[in-house]
C-alpha cells in the first residue's frame, strides 16, 4: 500500500518494511536451523549418557 501511494516518505517507508521483512525471515530461518540443532545435539547427549551408564 505504502509503495503504491507514491511520494518520497510513502516509497522510503515501503522499501524499509520490505527490507525488515527480508531481515526477519532471514533471522527466522537462522533461528530455526539452530534450534533444530540443538534438539539433535541434546537427544544425542542423552542417547550417549544413557550408554555410559550402562
């Protein structure tokens, strides 16, 4: 909406609410392979912990 109005504070507006969504699906995306990580390395720990104590 904001891009389609025109004006300099309408286009300059737009582009910044563009390039935030850029940056938080980028962040999101980043976000999301940690946690996934995370989750793997934490089952592995425990799966190891478990055989040692055997």
């Amino acid at each position: 909406m904001l891009l389609m109005v025109g004006g300099t504070i309408p286009l300059t507006m737009g582009v910044m609410v563009l390039l935030f969504l850029v940056f938080v699906t980028a962040s999101s995306s980043r976000l999301q392979q940690q946690l996934h990580e995370n989750i793997r390395l934490r089952a592995e720990s425990a799966s190891q912990a478990s055989t040692l104590q055997q």
